[in-house]
C-alpha cells in the first residue's frame, strides 16, 4: 500500500512539473512584429549548444527588461524594461550572431511572456 502512494506522488510531481511555464536561454535572431525567431540553448557550461531555429508570438503585454548576472551574488538582476518593447532599436538591428536572451513562455509554451536581454559588453550601453 505504502508503495503504491509513494508511486502516485512521484507521477503526480513529474505531471505537474512538465505544466508549468518553460524558461530557457536562446539567441534571438528575427523579430518580426510580434513573432520571435530563436534558436535555444540546450545543455549548460561547455556542453551546451544551439538547437533547431523556432518562432513564438508573443503576448500583447511582453515584458522585455534589460538584464546582467551579478558575479557577488550569482544571480540574474534586471537593469529596467526596454522602452519600446520589440519595436525598440536593439529589435530591428539584429547582429549575426543574435541576441543573448532569456525567455520565458506560457503554460502551453505557445506564446513567450517575457524576455530578458542580456548587454553584450561592460559599459556598453544599449
């Protein structure tokens, strides 16, 4: 009996993790109105690499913000929101490369609800 509950509570806490919203690192190559165009990053550290182009829409109401890990503390910090949104400058003048970002997405993982760009170098402004 104790093993059948113990079995339940375990695919009951895989179940409901796999309905949370997703949150993950990817470069932004393309944004076309409110479609996103990006490629994730699967792994981490040197293991890490670039998975297959994806687009999303995002939410009427996305919130982009500015942000940098801050080495003291080892955390992400946010510097502000972009003015603008993904009509802003940094949105229309895309390097080759991309932008580094990280996204989170919707329940569904269909639409992204927010975006945080990281600055490319220190002291540089965008």
């Amino acid at each position: 009996m104790l093993r059948k509950v113990v079995c339940l509570a375990v695919i009951l806490c895989l179940s409901v993790g796999v309905v949370f919203a997703d949150q993950f690192g990817a470069f932004i190559t393309k944004v076309d109105g409110n479609k996103v165009t990006f490629y994730p990053i699967e792994g981490k550290g040197k293991d890490s690499k670039t998975g297959e182009e994806k687009t999303l829409k995002a939410d009427k109401d996305v919130k982009i913000v500015k942000a940098t890990f801050n080495q003291e503390t080892k955390k992400l910090e946010d510097d502000g929101e972009v003015e603008g949104g993904l009509k802003h400058k940094m949105f229309s003048e895309i390097p080759e490369k991309g932008h580094f970002a990280q996204i989170t997405t919707d329940d569904d993982n269909k639409r992204i609800k927010e975006i945080r760009v990281f600055g490319g170098r220190r002291g540089k402004k965008q």
